[in-house]
C-alpha cells in the first residue's frame, strides 16, 4: 500500500522565493484550465482533453510575453497541476453520477495566492534527489535542508512540497510499503477489543482500560482567543496583520499538531496489541451541528478512526464498524436485555433483569465487541447477544441499522 512520509523543509530565503514563484505558476496554470473547461460548458462545446490544455496552457503560453515567466519553474510542478485539475473535474463528475462515496463534491473552483495552503508536486521525471548530506534537491529551488525525523523505507516514487496556514514547508513523500516488513514489525496476536469513543473519556476499552481526553483545543482556548482578538484589531492589508495572522495560525497549527500525535499513538498501539478491533460507525457530522460540536471537533473521532483503518490494513489487522443505530448504550452486555434509553449524565446504573451493575461506557464498549463478531466463549466461538421481545410500546420501525463494514 501507499503512504506518505512527511518532513519538515528548512528553505532559505532564495529558495523560499523560488518556491512562492512554483506555488504561483503552479495555482495559474490550474485557473487557466478551470476557466477553459468553464468557456467549453457556456459555449456548448467538448470540454478540451487533457493533451490539449497541456499544449495550450503550458508549451504555447510560456512562449507568449504575458506567460514567458512559466518558464522560470520545472515543467513538471506545471503538468501536475494540469493533472489536479482533471482529476477534480472526475472526482465532480462521479459524484453527480452517484459513483463516488462520501459528501457530494462540488464543481472546482479557482485557486487564490491567500489560500491557507499551497503545494506544489515532483514527479521523478522532475530528476528531483536526495543529496548526500540529506538535502532535498528540487528543480530550479536548489538543495532543501530536511529534518529527518525518520528514515525513508523505501525509494519515494514523488514528493509534494507543501506550505501551510503557519508558514512552515514540509515535503510529503509517497512510499510503497513492502507487506512482508510489515508483517514483521507486527506480528499476530489473539487478543481483540472493542473500543467506545466518548467525550468524558476519549475511549473505554472492553477489557476496562480507560484513556483520558486530553482535550487540546479546550486547554489551548485562552491563548487561541487573545491570538484571534489581537488579528481581529489589525488593519486589513497591514503587515502588522500578516504577523498576527501568523501568530494565529502557529496556534492552531500546535493544537493539531498534538492532537494528530497522540491520535498516531494511541491507534498504533491499538493495532499492534490487537488482532481484531471493534468500533462505532458515529455520525461525526450531526454530532458537529448540536452544542457539544467544539468537544466532538476536539476529540477528532473521524481522523482516529481513519488511522485505525489505514493501519488495520497494512498491518494485517481486522477492523470491524457496527451501524450507527446499535443500540450499545441501552442493552445489558451480561444478559442482553434492552434497558432503554438513558440521559448521558446517567454514568452508572443496573440491569433489571439480571441485576449486573454496569459502567455506561465499559458496558457499550463490550456491546460493541460482541456486535462486531469479536467476542468468543471458552471454546472459542463467536457470539451475539441474544434477542430479548421487543416491549409493547417498542413495536414499530424507527430506523433501519446500518450494516457491519470491515476495512
């Protein structure tokens, strides 16, 4: 499978010049092919195919005195974005027509010089390297200082330069992962665990253990506010606002960046010490629009998640996502009879028919391991809560439960 190594870049101030200049031509070239298949669909015509906005956009325009500064940059930062762009025109089209999954997709828009990311990609045909000393040497941007943090594990087949909100450069290399060194580095286990995301805590294991929200955004909230008061006082189009902006950003970007850390920790070691894992499908987008949205965005439910997936997969592990409707919370994971529905500030309480005292989470975190298949009896057979009659003011549909995915 194919990951992505990133490192942050050290540019001087030639090179960060030459790297405004790449990220400039690189953002006219995609406008220019946004607006040529725009003036295609007004005037009734064939969108133009990818060879001819290459010709058109690239060859003939560096030729001409109002584009002859395309010329300043590799010409393959300039095919990339041609290819950006036609790969967001397909991704538009198969969302109109139901193929692709997830949010629908709109119509690609122009790019701006004020937009919080720039980026540009090499290709090998780009005959970018990887010096002896450990710089990255680029095209027409000279050799890169790196902070290795990390060794590469493989030849990257490219690298995507990238500057963010904060000002800082990263290069994000693609690497093909080699399965047999994965399987090595993780080998099998028998153990499994199903896992209940919450806000009190961040998550509740099935086998008891708890680990704490660390809650970044809401302990960084005070020096996030004044950094955002002092911006919000600056004169638009002052440099004292661009340093503010910058100030801002830097903040935002630290929270982030701790929290996707301890997202990478805390999957990984689930992953390694688990063969098989069990996890909510949560409607992380309706539970953003009600007034606990800060905390859900603070926790970062989707970005967990999707690390455990990806993870899953290259490492031979076995995810499993119940439907969003399970109903975990409400059914006794000793007997399996349905309590009902409880107020979230009800962290505690007793099954009427058997008895059990349960921990609300702990409880919805061993629901979720039997309903995703993980949970096994002394001789090792799977098994399901068993079906319990519906009361008589329960009958009826009120939502049709999402079936079991794996990844």
């Amino acid at each position: 499978m194919q990951l992505r190594y990133a490192f942050r870049l050290y540019p001087d101030t030639a090179q960060r010049l030459a790297l405004a200049r790449a990220f400039g031509c690189a953002r006219v070239v995609y406008n220019d092919a946004v607006r040529a298949r725009e003036d295609a669909r007004t005037a009734g015509l064939a969108f133009p195919t990818a060879g001819h906005l290459s010709k058109q956009l690239i060859t003939q325009a560096r030729q001409t005195p109002e584009r002859s500064w395309l010329g300043e940059v590799s010409a393959v930062v300039l095919q990339q974005s041609l290819r950006d762009a036609e790969t967001a025109y397909k991704n538009f089209f198969a969302s109109l027509r139901g193929e692709r999954r997830g949010a629908k997709s709109g119509a690609p828009r122009f790019k701006s010089r004020k937009d919080s990311r720039q980026s540009i990609r090499f290709t090998p045909n780009a005959r970018w390297s990887i010096t002896g000393s450990g710089r990255l040497n680029l095209p027409k941007i000279g050799a890169v200082q790196v902070k290795w943090s990390r060794t590469l594990p493989a030849q990257p087949s490219s690298v995507t330069v990238v500057k963010d909100a904060a000002g800082r450069y990263f290069a994000s290399f693609v690497i093909d992962t080699d399965p047999a060194a994965d399987a090595a580095r993780m080998p099998g286990t028998d153990q499994r665990v199903g896992i209940d995301l919450g806000l009190t805590h961040f998550a509740v294991l099935s086998d008891g253990r708890v680990i704490d929200s660390p809650r970044f955004l809401r302990r960084a909230e005070k020096r996030l506010k004044k950094a955002q008061r002092e911006l919000s006082r600056k004169q638009k189009g002052s440099r004292n606002r661009e340093k503010a902006r910058l100030k801002a950003a830097r903040a935002h970007a630290k929270v982030a960046d701790a929290r996707r850390e301890f997202h990478h920790q805390l999957s990984t070691r689930l992953i390694r010490d688990n063969q098989a894992i069990g996890v909510e499908d949560l409607a992380v987008k309706g539970l953003a629009r009600t007034r606990l949205a800060k905390s859900v965005h603070d926790a970062g439910w989707a970005q967990f998640v999707h690390m455990l997936e990806y993870k899953a997969v290259r490492y031979g592990r076995t995810l499993v996502k119940i439907g969003r409707f399970e109903p975990t919370s409400q059914v006794c994971s000793a007997c399996g009879a349905k309590d009902g529905p409880k107020p979230l500030h009800i962290r505690e309480w007793t099954c009427a028919a058997c008895g059990a005292v349960h921990d609300r989470d702990h409880n919805a975190a061993k629901n979720v391991k039997t309903a995703a298949g993980l949970a096994v009896t002394a001789c090792g057979a799977q098994v399901r809560p068993g079906l319990v009659p519906a009361q008589r003011d329960e009958a009826g549909s009120h939502g049709i439960p999402s079936e079991p995915r794996t990844a």
